[in-house]
C-alpha cells in the first residue's frame, strides 16, 4: 500500500513554506527533496521519485523553496536557499523523532536543489549523505564557468546520478569533479538522459521518469546506512 502523503508547512525566517510528508512503515532512512529552478515540488518528477522512494522504504519530504512558494520565477540566492534547507531538515527529523525513526536523513535535490543542499552542507548543515538529481555542473554551453569549489570539502556520502546527454554537466568534467572529490563521491550515469532525464526514444511521462530513479537512489543510500 502506497505512504500516506501529508501536507506540511514550516518556516524559513518569516515566512512560511509548503512540504509534503510521507512515511511507509518501519523507514530505514528519510530523505528530503529540493526542486530545480524551473519548477516546483508538485512537478510529477518530484511526486514520483518520492513515491518511488516511499515504496522502498524510504520516508520523504520535498518542500518548496520561498520564491517558488510565494509564486517568484527567479530563484532565491543562496543564503535563502540555505535557509530553507536546513529549516526542511530541522522538519524532516523532528517528524522522524515523533514516529521514533532513527534511520538516517539524507538531502538531495534536482538541479538546483541539489547544489543548494551541497553548499548548505558545505556551511554545517547536518545530513547523512546528499544526492544530486542532475547537478548544474556549468550553465549549457558554458563550461568554463563551474560550479564545483565548495564540493571538495565535503566527505559524506555523495550520489551524482546524472544523464549523459545533459548541458549541464559535461561528462568528462563531470567524472573529473566526481575523481577530486574522492571515494566517498560515486557517480552513476542514466544512458541517454537529457537534464530531466528524458530518454529520445522512451515515451515516459515526468512521474514515471521520477520513479525510475528511485531504486538507484534507496540502493546507494541503503549502502551507506
């Protein structure tokens, strides 16, 4: 039987963000959810990939970030990101200490979600290990600009699971980042997946997409645990 979703809110300063919270029986581990910079937690992606991961056995929560909440298309800068992401994982593990979890709560995010949960890290966020749903390792076109300094201080368990058709992360400078890194970085590729993770050829809708990456992700942290 499929989790229970719940709708949650909590605040990032002073204002307030939306999340949806759901929990299968007996969790081994939570993970939390950011979107990317072009859509919000209720995009079928993020639906799926979680419900993918309550089936799994992994509790969830994706949250909106504060401009997507109050209806902004520009993202926040990243002291508000940040903000937001260490308010979700306050929210995360106060709602794993009701239900008496003591799995690990992991962070992860889409794009852009993702490098904000690595750079909150990066400042003494707490979490079990990241996962990055397509890291924007440049902008398309663009690879000289990176967007990797802050990554090579963080020794937790990392998870790049990126498409190899995707402009934003070229693959060989993707797999050199991944290298520096060191062990504790592991990337694993989708064949063929654009930044979506759009496979020409697979007719799949967003939430099947989302779905699909899901065992990858409960595997790796599974490992971890």
């Amino acid at each position: 039987m499929a989790a229970a979703e719940s709708p949650v809110t909590f605040p990032v300063g002073d204002v307030e963000v939306s999340g949806v919270y759901a929990r299968p029986d007996s969790p081994f581990a939570t993970l939390v959810l950011a979107h990317g910079a072009g859509a919000g937690m209720e995009h079928p992606f993020m639906s799926g990939f979680t419900r993918g991961l309550n089936d799994d056995g992994v509790a969830t929560l994706r949250f909106n970030f504060p401009y997507r909440e109050a209806g902004r298309k520009f993202p926040d800068r990243p002291p508000t990101a940040i903000s937001a992401w260490r308010a979700a994982m306050h929210e995360a593990m106060r709602r794993g200490t009701e239900h008496g979890d003591t799995g690990p709560v992991w962070a992860a995010g889409k794009s852009f979600g993702g490098r904000m949960a690595s750079m909150a890290v990066a400042e003494g966020m707490d979490t079990a290990g990241l996962v990055y749903l397509g890291y924007p390792l440049h902008p398309p076109g663009k690879p000289e600009k990176l967007r990797d300094e802050h990554l090579y201080g963080l020794t937790l368990p990392m998870l790049f699971l990126q498409g190899t058709r995707d402009t934003f992360a070229t693959p060989a400078l993707l797999q050199d980042v991944v290298s520096r890194i060191g062990p504790s970085a592991v990337l694993a590729w989708i064949d063929g997946g654009d930044h979506s993770f759009d496979v020409a050829g697979k007719k799949r809708d967003a939430a099947e997409i989302g779905a699909s990456l899901a065992p990858v992700v409960a595997e790796f942290m599974r490992s971890r645990c």
